[in-house]
C-alpha cells in the first residue's frame, strides 16, 4: 500500500518557541488517523505544513507523493476544515461555493449542493452573522466538494449540535473513508471516532510519542494492578501510563498485551489482576498522558 503522509524530523519554531520538534511518522493511503494532543502541542501548526502553508524550518514531508513546493499546487488535492473556519463577511454561504470552485478543477457542484442540503445550511446564510455551527457546516462543504484525496480535519466537529455531529462523524467521514479516501483527524471527543479511525497518533512536546493501531488499543488495553515491592519506586515501561491508585496496591493503564506483559515482568511488583480497558477509556488516558511514557 502507498503512503500518503510521510514526515521525518520535521520541525518548526515561530521565534524562540518550538513547536514542532522533530515530528516522524507515516499514514497509508486510505486509512483514518486521530492525532491526539493538548492545546498548543502543534497540531494546527502539523495541518498547515501538510497544506503547504507553513514551510518547516528542517524535516522532510511528503503528501500524496510530492513534496510541498509553496506552489499550493497540491491544496487542489486535499480537504481542510480548520478548527476556527474562516470565510468574507461579505459573502452569503453559496457565493462563498462559487468563489471557491473557481479554485478547484475537480469542484462538483452537485455534490456540494447535496452536502448543503444534508447538513441543513442555506445557500443564502449569510456569513457576517452566522453561527459558529453554520461555519462549521460551510467548512465541510469546501472541504469535500472538490473530492479531494487527503482530508485534514482539526476540530471538525466544533460548534456543531450533538445531531449533526453524529451525521458528520458516523456518516460523512464514513463515506469519505469507505470511498479510499486518507483522513488525518483532530478532535477532542475522539472516542466518538472508535468505529472508523484505523490508528491514533499521539503529539506531546513537539514529537509523535505514540502510533497505535485502534484494533490493538481495542482489544489488548488494560488495566494493571500490583502490589509494589517499594512504593517509591513504580517502574516506568513504554506504552503504559499510571492511573491513581492508593496503598499498597498501584494501577497502571497498558496499552498493549506487550506493555502489560512487560510491567508483570519488571520485577517490582506482584501482578493483582488484570482488567480490559473500554476504547473511550483507554483514548482518555491515551489523550490525558500525552507526555508519558507511551511509545
């Protein structure tokens, strides 16, 4: 299968701050990510270095088999809703379609009616005035109209009511990935995207800490809890992440058969049991130890 998304190394600062610090990993053409991060890890500085916004200062990143240019050539072949869309006060939500279809060769004005229709917006909302929602709505629009073949999404879901947002989550993105579509996914209520995201990536401090495959995190996460040998001395193994617990036993989330495996073997503790983690859980601590010890 071929890669759609190849990054090595990359990174990025604005000033003295680094955002990106060496950022390494790679999807398949046709699979679903979730990128996992706090606020301010660098995700939306991630999405505009994939469009071709934002040049890295070092790395290599290549998306649908082509290096970005700053020609934005390759924007035509890709799908972006931004977690804060923003479109010409000026403009009804129509005029914004026909603005930017002049942009797209592959632009299918039908297919954006029907995306329209489906998620209730009217052409003549106007955009001074319309709701964080409708935004969010017109956002999906430009991004899907065009049949790109990489879709970006950050926050994608923002501002839009519980409804829509299963339609948006259980029906669209389903169709865009059924379709061979690579989606690259941001989202704070990712345990919503369970049935479709094929890997998560987890962005802590600048690097990827973490690249695990949904099905694995679906079936082999647990929860371990041991009596500790020295209270003061919890091991640290890659691919856990402790979770509170009080004397004289301890837990610890594992995120694989491999990590549990390897906790019950480090010596210092007595392994009590061993409990199957829910997927929502397991992301939650996936997402809350974001700097741990994951790999």
């Amino acid at each position: 299968m071929s890669t759609a998304i190849r990054l090595e190394g990359v990174r990025r600062s604005f000033g003295r701050k680094e955002v990106l610090r060496g950022v390494t990993a790679s999807a398949e053409t046709g699979k679903v990510v979730g990128l996992l991060g706090r606020n301010g890890e660098g995700k939306s500085t991630l999405f505009k270095i994939l469009l071709d916004l934002l040049e890295p200062d070092a790395g290599t990143v290549e998306v649908l088999g082509e290096r970005p240019d700053g020609s934005g050539r390759l924007r035509r072949r890709i799908g972006y809703v931004a977690e804060r869309p923003a479109f010409h006060d000026f403009l009804s939500a129509g005029e914004v379609l026909e603005w930017r279809a002049k942009f797209f060769p592959e632009w299918d004005a039908a297919r954006a009616d029907s995306l329209m229709r489906r998620l209730k917006l009217d052409p003549g909302t106007r955009v001074k005035g319309a709701s964080k929602g409708q935004l969010a709505k017109l956002a999906w629009v430009c991004a899907a109209a065009h049949d790109p073949d990489l879709l970006l999404l950050d926050e994608p879901t923002s501002g839009l009511d519980a409804l829509v947002r299963e339609e948006v989550l259980g029906e669209l993105i389903g169709e865009l990935h059924a379709g061979g579509k690579t989606i690259l996914i941001a989202n704070h209520r990712m345990e919503e995207l369970g049935g479709i995201l094929d890997e998560v990536w987890v962005l802590s401090d600048g690097v990827i800490t973490a690249a695990v495959e949904l099905e694995k995190l679906r079936t082999e996460a647990c929860q371990v809890t041991a009596r500790l040998h020295d209270w003061g001395a919890r091991p640290v193994v890659p691919g856990t992440a402790a979770m509170p617990s009080e004397r004289p036993l301890a837990a610890w989330a594992a995120f694989s058969r491999e990590a549990a495996d390897a906790l019950a073997a480090s010596g210092a503790l007595d392994v009590v049991e061993r409990r199957p983690l829910p997927l929502e859980e397991a992301m939650k601590l996936l997402l809350k130890d974001a700097g741990g010890n994951h790999v």
